[in-house]
C-alpha cells in the first residue's frame, strides 16, 4: 500500500515536470520570434528614414540624344542688384534726328520704285526715280544761265579797263556790272534748286532720283508707279535705329532716386527675358500728360537687331549697389513644397551593367534562383549591346529663393556645391519631369 502511494507522487512529480518543460520552451520560442519580428521592423523601417532624410538629394540620368533634344543651358550665379532699384515700365524710342519722311519739292510721275518695305538702305541710296518736264525746263534755265554769266563776265571787265582810262562813261560801267551781278546771283538761285532736287548740272533731263536722307529701314511706302507725287506728301519713312533708346516712366514718389549715370536694366514686356542694360542720360524736368510721372531717358548699351521703335518695357533702375547670388526663375523648380535647383556632376562614371542590375540579399534568407533568368538578362545570348554615347548625371539641390526681378530671383543654397558647379539655367522643368517619370516607373534612382 505503501509503494502504491509513493508511485502515485512520482508520477504527479513527472507529470508536472514534463507541464513546466513545455510552458518553458513555448514561452522562449515567443520571445525570440518578438525580438525576430522587432529586429525586422527596424530594418524595414531604417532605409525609409534613410530616403526620407535624403529625399532632396536626387539624380538623374540623361543620354546624350535626351541632352540636346531638351536644348539645356548650363552656368552659374550672377551677381544681381534686385532689392536696391526702382522699377519702371516704359517704351523704346527714336528721336527725331533719326527718322525721315521723304517727299519731294516738285510734283512729278513716278517712274521706278526701287525699295520695299522693312529693306536697308544708305544714305543717298535711289528710292524711285521721277519724270516731269519742269526738271528739264529748270536744267535748261541753269545751263543758258551759266552761259551768260560767261559773257557778262568777260563784258564787265572789258567796261572796268575803259571805265578806268576813262574811255567810256561811267553809266556803262555800272550798268554792265549789274547785269554780271544779277545773272550771277540767278546762276547761284538755279544752282541750289538743282542740288536740292538732286538734278544733274551737266545736261538736261525729264527724270529726277529720290535719295535716302539717311542709313537705316524703309519702313513705310506710300507711292504706286505712274502716280502723281504731290509736294508736301511723304513717299517713304526711313528710321535708323542705331540710336534707340528707352523711355521711362517714373513716379513722383521715387523720382529723388534717380539719378543721370545710373545704370538700368530691362527686358521686353512681349518678348524672352533677354537682359538689356543701359545707362540713363536725362531726366525730364516735366510730368508726362496727367499720368504724374516724368520721363527718363536712358541709352542703350547693348542693342540687338531685334529692337525698334515702340516696343514695351520692364525696368530695372539700379539706385544702390547691393548685390546677390541669382539665377534665372527657370532655373528654379518646386515639387512637395521645397525648390530646387539641378547641378551637373563632375567625373561621374556610370557603373557597369551587371552592378547595376546585380541583387545580393544579405537577410538570411537562402535564394535559389539565378538572377540573370530572373531578370531576363542573358549577356550570351548573341545579341550586341551598344554603347548609349554621352551620358548626364544631374543632382537635385534644394535652395531658397528670395527676391525676384526681371526673370531673375535670389537663390541661396541649403546643400553645398562646387565653386564651378554647372547649374541649369534652362531645363530644369524638363529634368524634373524625367526625374518623376523615372520614380513612377520604377526607373533608375540613386
């Protein structure tokens, strides 16, 4: 009975050994697959906040065909005066020493036109040619004029030699001289009037030529052939544009900063946002009609041939001389509430095929399968893969951006670059475009 009992506890004994051993072994597995699965998480989570902090910083990679096709220009920084300025609006204008309406001073028939509009011409260059018979009257005047004037001279000498031996009277004398005097002064009259009609003084002719005053444009024509020139009615308008220059409008509440020497800048209102920089020479002392602004008058340093008369401005005139760091506004580019800039590597080498395509898996985990049969990449198979040519890496760095001017604005940058960095100036719309492409189709992505 005894032994029966002292089995009875050895088997409860056992019994909750072996419910211990398991709720032992249960409890350890739990821990290590908590602490396997914390371990995970981590990992997971660390390259997410690894792209997260460098979420800014991007390249991206064009081949040398998607560089020239997005015709993208490459600089640096300029040095802009965009706070210290008073802005102005105005237009370009000719003064009037530069322009020319031709007409003529005697009605004639047009015979021959020989410019167009928009043509350049040179002084003295024949616009059309006119008939009238009044032109060969008045050469005709001229030539028997200038005959006479022979024969009253060589009479008024012979009657000063006898006036002066007193041979013959002294009315004779005087009388003669007169007549020399009056002819010569009629020769000097028919004279003027040929070289203002620009007439020949050799021969007599029905047809006259219509000259350029002065080097420039034709820019209107308002005569036909076999038309009827009427004295006083402008045929043609030429203007030289070589001495353009700006007018602005400037109120009274900035008109104590400007000053004559001060430097100007300005860009077509209608037109790309080329830079033109000028100087100004005169401020009017009177207000433009009843708009209460006065008119300053700046020369052009740099014309182009694209500028003409009446063309709309916006202007800088620089009333300080503080300078910044700025680029075009296009160079600028926002996305997910930051702006950026692209700056082209130096020296990057692309990296060969198989790295960039290659896979190594450091998680523990055993993979069987081949990467290249994965990948579809068979480097054997017969096939020969070309050279792409040139190719471009560009890097996303954020800036902020500050005053804004003339298609300019203040940069000031939140990443550190080269000091011979090349930034894009134009472009950069479509690099980003290329650079959210690439990351919603999986592209390729530093």
């Amino acid at each position: 009975m005894k032994n029966i009992k002292l089995k009875h506890i050895l088997y409860i004994i056992l019994g909750l050994a072996a419910v211990f051993a398991f709720d032992y072994f249960l409890l350890r597995n739990t821990i290590k697959d908590d602490a396997h699965n914390h371990e995970h998480e981590q990992e997971e989570k660390k390259p997410e906040a690894e792209a997260g902090d460098n979420s800014a910083v991007k390249e991206v990679e064009l081949n040398e065909a998607q560089f020239k096709a997005s015709s993208i220009e490459l600089g640096t920084f300029s040095m802009k005066n965009l706070s210290e300025v008073v802005n102005a609006n105005g237009y370009t204008k000719l003064p009037p020493q530069n322009q020319a309406d031709v007409s003529v001073h005697m009605t004639g028939i047009v015979k021959s036109i020989n410019v167009i509009e928009g043509q350049y011409v040179k002084k003295g260059h024949v616009l059309a040619t006119l008939e009238s018979p009044e032109f060969a009257q008045l050469q005709e005047a001229y030539l028997t004029s200038k005959s006479n004037l022979e024969f009253l001279k060589l009479e008024y000498e012979r009657q000063k030699i006898l006036s002066d031996e007193n041979v013959n009277s002294k009315k004779v004398f005087q009388r003669t001289k007169s007549d020399y005097d009056i002819e010569k002064s009629r020769l000097a009259s028919l004279d003027r009037q040929l070289s203002v009609l620009n007439l020949s003084k050799k021969s007599a002719t029905s047809v006259m030529a219509l000259t350029s005053p002065l080097t420039g444009y034709v820019t209107e024509v308002n005569v036909r052939l076999a038309s009827n020139a009427e004295v006083g009615k402008p045929l043609f308008t030429i203007v030289d544009n070589s001495k353009l220059h700006v007018d602005l409008l400037v109120y009274e509440k900035d008109l104590q900063k400007v000053k004559e020497g001060q430097n100007i800048r300005f860009v077509l209102t209608n037109q790309d946002n080329t830079e033109i920089i000028g100087k100004v020479f005169n401020v009017s002392k009177s207000f433009e009609n009843d708009t209460k602004s006065v008119a300053v008058h700046a020369e052009i340093l740099n014309p182009t041939k694209s500028l003409i008369p009446g063309m709309y401005v916006n202007a800088l005139i620089d009333v300080g001389t503080r300078q910044v760091q700025a680029l075009p506004a296009d160079a600028v580019i926002r996305a997910d509430g930051r702006e950026y800039i692209f700056v082209l590597e130096e020296g990057h080498e692309e990296a060969p095929h198989d790295e960039q395509q290659g896979h190594k898996h450091d998680d523990g985990h055993d993979h069987d399968h081949d990467h290249d049969a994965t990948e579809g990449h068979n480097h054997d198979d017969g096939h020969e893969h070309e050279e792409e040519g040139t190719t471009y890496h560009f890097q996303r760095i954020e800036v902020k951006t500050g005053t804004s001017q003339l298609g300019y604005v203040q940069v000031t940058l939140l990443q550190e670059i080269g000091k011979d960095a090349k930034i894009v100036l134009k472009g950069a719309y479509y690099i980003q475009s290329h650079l959210v492409k690439s990351e919603g189709g999986g592209g390729h992505q530093h």
